[in-house]
C-alpha cells in the first residue's frame, strides 16, 4: 500500500506524524470525534443535565469546541450556551466575533457577550495606551478574561465552564509554569485546590487534540476559521515556549503528547501536595475566590 494513504485505501488529507499514519477525510473526521467524546468521558467533564457555557471567541478552537459540544449533545441531553468576551482589540476581535455570531446562529445556540469596556471603564487598547509600560498586554487581558468568564458563566447558572485549550495550550501551560517554578499553578490548572461555589467547573474537552487537527478539522467540516493572530501575541512569554515546543515536535514526534500525558499522570500527586493547609480567600473589594486578599482584576482594574 502506498504510504500516502490512509489504511482504507483511499487518498490520505492528512498525516499524524506522531503515529506514522496517513488518513482519509472520513477516517480522520471519524478519529477526531471519537477522540473528543472519549475525552470527555474519561476524565468525566460532563453529565447529564449540565448546563454548559462555552468560552465562545470565534477562533477556530473555540468554534470548533462549540461544533463538537453541539453533536454531542444529540447523544447526551445538556443545556448548551456560547459566552463571548471582547477584549477591544481594533482590526481583530470584531472579525471574530462576526464568525462567533454567526456559528450560534446557525446552530441555534444562544450568545452572551461581555466588553472590557462596559465590564472594566476600558478596552484593551485604551489600557495598553494608557499605561503601556505597566502592564503587560496579554497578562492584563488574561487576568481580566478568566474573571468575566467566571463571572459570566456563573450569572448564566452554568454547572461547567467549557474552554477551547487543545493539547499545544495545555503543553504550552504546563511548560511556562515549570519555567517559572509554579508548581502550585499546575496542581489547580484543571481544578481548584478549594471548592466554591462561585468557582464555575472548568473542562477542556480539546486538551489531547493537536492545534493543526482542529484547524484541519474546522476546514473539512466547513466551520468558518479567522486566519489572523492577536496583535498582542508577540508580547507573551508563550510565543517563546510555543515555538520551543513546535521545534520539539519537528525534531521529536509526540513531545507534546508526552508533556500533557506526563503531567496528567503527576497531577494528583500535586494536588494533594498543595491541598494540605490551603484556605479559602475571597477579594475584599469583589468577593470573587482570590490567592490574595485583593484580586488581580481589582488590583489591575481599580488601582
């Protein structure tokens, strides 16, 4: 059999490196859904009834978590509901958040929309100009997107909050925090060390599925894509370790399935490391769960 096809005989779209197999369109669909559904049902992200926020920002990750979500949920009945945040970022989030739009409407599936600007007094952008020494653009967006997803998904009574992180993000992550000699943060990553009940449930259905798979994916399925990066992105510190990581995977396929297994499989020993003699603290300005007695979105949005 030549080795540009897929095992069924037809022409092979795709190659998975990390496996040494080629696959055909259907195979490929086929492997990619069934890949998402065991996640979810291995790690157990979700149960009957749920009432499921997806981080919604039109990028080809997210959409596709929402597509997937939406055919899942055929087979297991949970409410489904699409929480879109613009940052203000001009010439990108609104092309985005056209496309986010737009995929809700044709599944039918209802969209919240949160703004810096109404939530925080500023978009990014007028942060950034305001203040473009103090504060990092990606860590200031950062620190405010988690909390107006949290905050958002919680007024919409979610039981779970659904991100579109794929495996590159979660080996990305998992690298960042080990660089920065964070352990602690990897122990919370999938689930806070303390329960509260105005923490909403996070899960990532995407975390084993490879960032070019979903883009393959969207492509095949006919799912819109924004082919355009943040302005921003050159900023992070995760550009850097997303291009180590890239040049890994080049030279060494499967590094970053070997990452993301490797710390699933340390993940509860960390957590029970850093569950001993942790407390719960709440902001005193907002009364959102916090690792210090203000939080980063006050300390960043009214200080």
């Amino acid at each position: 059999m030549d080795r540009q096809t897929c095992f069924c005989g037809e022409d092979g779209i795709v190659f998975l490196h990390y496996a040494s197999k080629h696959l055909c369109e259907k195979h490929f669909i086929r492997m990619f859904d069934k890949r998402f559904r065991k996640t979810v049902g291995v790690h157990k992200m979700l149960r009957k009834n749920d009432r499921v926020v997806v981080g919604l920002s039109g990028g080809k990750d997210s959409t596709v978590l929402l597509h997937s979500l939406a055919q899942l949920k055929k087979d297991l009945p949970f409410e489904l509901i699409a929480l879109t945040i613009d940052e203000g970022i001009k010439g990108y989030r609104a092309r985005t958040l056209a496309i986010a739009k737009k995929e809700c409407e044709t599944l039918g599936i209802e969209q919240v929309i949160l703004g810096f600007k109404k939530e925080t007094g500023k978009s990014l952008d007028e942060a950034m100009a305001e203040e473009p020494s103090e504060k990092l653009p990606c860590t200031h967006c950062g620190v405010l997107r988690r909390y107006l997803l949290n905050k958002g998904a919680r007024e919409l009574k979610a039981t779970k909050l659904a991100l579109g992180h794929n495996l590159d993000d979660i080996a990305q992550t998992v690298f960042m925090n080990i660089m920065r000699n964070e352990p602690s943060r990897l122990a919370r990553m999938n689930d806070p060390i303390l329960k509260s009940a105005r923490f909403v449930p996070r899960i990532r259905p995407l975390m084993l599925t490879p960032e070019k798979e979903n883009a393959v994916y969207a492509m095949l399925k006919g799912i819109e894509i924004e082919h355009v990066e943040c302005p921003y992105a050159r900023f992070a510190f995760r550009s850097h370790v997303r291009r180590m990581l890239n040049e890994s995977e080049e030279r060494y396929p499967g590094t970053k399935f070997k990452v993301v297994n490797a710390f699933l499989e340390i993940e509860g020993a960390l957590r029970k490391k850093y569950s001993k003699g942790a407390k719960m603290i709440f902001c005193s300005s907002c009364g959102e769960p916090s690792s210090q007695k203000i939080c980063m979105y006050c300390k960043r949005v009214y200080s």
